[in-house]
C-alpha cells in the first residue's frame, strides 16, 4: 500500500481495491500516468491527457474508465514488466469484489519438469515455508484484533502467494499422471 498525495489530500492506496491496484499499477511504470495515456492515445487514436487518465483511473469527478481502457493499459503494463504480476493485480481484486479467486500462476516449462516427484517434493517445501509466513503476517496483524489497510494487503500478499505455489503444485502433480500413465 502507498499514500498518494495529491490537493492538499492524501488518499490510502491498497491493492484491496481493483481500482487502486490498476492505478498503483499504473503509477509503478515507467513515465507513469502520462506514459500509460500516451500509449492509450496512440492505441486509440483518441487523445488523453494524463491528468485525465489519472481522473479515470481514481473515479475522480464522476470519472470512470473503460473495460476497454484497462484491457490496453494491462497489455501494456505485461510488456513493460515482461509479464509479472503488478500489470494483473487489479483482476485479483476485482474478481474478489464478486466472491470469485483468481491467483497469478507462472507458466510452466513447456515440457514440464523432468522429475515431476521431485518438482512436487521442492513446492511442498515452499508451502510449508509459505505457511510459516503467513503464520508470522497473520499473528503480527491480529495481535490488537483489528485490522488496517497496510496490514490486509500484507496478509493478501502472503495468502496470494501459498495459493500460488499450491495451483503449481497442483500442475505438477497432473503432469506426474499423465506420465505415470504412458508408462503403465
């Protein structure tokens, strides 16, 4: 989470929300809001200013923006970032705003592993670290039984990541079958 300030007023900013994430998102590139309306406007052929964008992005002024909007800045956020998260981030959170779970997975080689036991054995130990983690987030955050803003996005984050290795895991283990299978 990071404060921006803008106008004499200082907004919270946490990827909780889906249109904090893509703004937060935006903000991380490089050139910023005014890079990612240059871009828009190239795309479309319709010119946006940066400040207007930014309007957009935040719902300022009865703004608000586009499917189709979003779309091109995503595609233009995996490009500059070679595909991590931070372009993706505002699907996790709009997809929680309708009780759905969505989880960022790295693709996978494109064979697989060679050893796919051993590629289960490795993630089993990584969920465990993950749980250790989240353990650590979770007991930090409850300690005054309340929780802040900065502290959901800390136990998203460390959540986000044991779902994460558990869908790989998961990938390995099919893979293990349908190997196992050919050999039977």
């Amino acid at each position: 989470m990071r404060s921006i300030s803008g106008g004499g007023m200082t907004c919270a900013r946490s990827d909780i929300y889906w249109r904090d994430a893509a703004y937060n998102a935006v903000m991380k590139m490089p050139g910023s809001v005014n890079a990612a309306a240059a871009y828009l406007t190239e795309r479309r052929g319709v010119s946006i200013k940066g400040e207007t964008l930014r309007k957009k992005l935040r719902g300022l002024d009865g703004e608000s923006i586009s499917m189709e909007m979003l779309e091109m800045l995503t595609e233009w956020m995996m490009e500059l970032t070679a595909g991590t998260p931070v372009a993706t981030d505002w699907i996790l959170s709009l997809a929680a705003q309708f009780n759905l779970a969505v989880d960022h997975v790295p693709a996978a080689p494109e064979a697989g592993w060679p050893d796919e036991i051993a590629a289960i054995r490795d993630k089993l130990l990584h969920v465990s670290k993950f749980c250790g983690q989240l353990s650590a987030v979770a007991l930090d955050v409850l300690a005054d039984n309340r929780v802040t803003l900065a502290e959901a996005d800390r136990m998203l984050d460390a959540l986000q990541a044991l779902r994460t290795m558990c869908h790989r895991m998961e990938r390995n283990l099919r893979r293990a079958l349908k190997k196992g299978r050919r050999r039977e």
